[in-house]
C-alpha cells in the first residue's frame, strides 16, 4: 500500500493493482498517517454487498472507517485477526483469501477489486473516490473491469465513458462535468456531487 498526498487530497493506492483505493480531501491543516496491518489493507476498498449495492472501507484521520450501502459510517478497530464495529455492535470476519467480509448479522461483503488493470486517464484518475450529494448522501465512482463505473446514493450503477474532458453517463443519459479544482461533478439535472 502506498499513501500519497498533494495539497487537495490524499489517496490510497494498492501498487499491487495499480488503484486508487481511496482520495479523501484534505480539510485541516493536520495529516495523520500510520502504517497499516496486512488485515487492515486487505479491508480497505470498494465492497459489494449482498443487497448488491456498493460499500466502502477507507482511512480517514488514521482510522479505518466502514461506509455501507446507506451511507452510514463507523469506525473499524483491529486487535490482531480481531475485528470489531464501533457502534455497529458487530465483529465481522475477513475470509482467508481477503475477498469477503462477514459482519455476523447475516450481512455478507465482496471485495470489489479489479481483475485486470488498463491505464486510466488524468480525468478518470480524478473522478475515482467517495463523493456526496448536495443533499448529503454519499456516492462513489470506482474502477472496476476495467470500466469507470459511478454509484448514487440509492445503489443504481452507471458506467461512464470519458474522452478528453468530456463525460458521458449514458445509461442515465446525462453528461456530468468536473469543475475546475475537481471538487464538484455536476450531473447536469440539478444533482451536485462533491468532495
């Protein structure tokens, strides 16, 4: 796993898939970083739930924190190959390979990882990360089978196709684009994603 900062952001790249795990935006002055465990880097990504919406597990101010399908948060703590859910009062497990995350309520994760990698483009590269609506609720774009595919907050799926500067998201018929300082997509139907 490899940290890496720039004044705007901070991501989290698995080098050994060439992804983007995670970009979180910076909003303070302070940066915290540590080293990871092997079990917290297998949790970190993008998850699908057996609902078959998307989840996350990221980093943020040097906790691990789980995003599920709600866009509810909490804060994961690992003791050893013990794992535990803040104020989820659960304990879920990692299988054996990394690729499933039981959470002991009948709720079952899978990995969402790539299996096969293409180069992404500076415009696709930005776009990849959690976002929120402009009413709150949390989204996603990640890239996966070697298609950039983005998440609204309701679970619905759309791939989309970038060009130059130009994207398309075909399969709701909008054309988002990225503002200027890559903070804010904007749909073009009145909906804002930001970060």
């Amino acid at each position: 796993m490899l940290l890496r900062s720039n004044i705007f952001s901070l991501q989290l790249v698995d080098m050994s898939i060439g992804k983007i795990i995670s970009t979180l935006p910076l909003s303070s002055d302070e940066i915290y970083i540590r080293s990871l465990s092997d079990i917290e880097s297998q949790l970190i990504g993008i998850w699908k739930t057996n609902s078959g919406r998307f989840a996350l597990i990221t980093i943020s101010d040097g906790e691990i924190v789980a995003v599920n399908e709600e866009g509810n948060k909490d804060q994961l703590k690992v003791e050893g190959s013990s794992i535990r859910a803040k104020n989820w009062n659960v304990q879920p497990s990692l299988s054996d390979d990394g690729m499933a995350l039981s959470w002991g309520n009948g709720t079952e994760w899978k990995s969402a990882k790539i299996q096969k990698v293409r180069g992404l483009t500076d415009v696709e590269k930005k776009l990849i990360g959690t976002w929120k609506t402009n009413t709150g609720k949390a989204t996603s774009i990640f890239f996966g089978d070697n298609k950039v595919t983005a998440v609204n907050e309701k679970g619905g799926e759309v791939e989309l196709t970038v060009e130059g500067a130009s994207i398309d998201a075909k399969g709701w018929q909008l054309h988002p684009s990225l503002s200027g300082d890559d903070k804010v997509l904007n749909w073009g139907n009145g909906t804002t994603w930001s970060r």
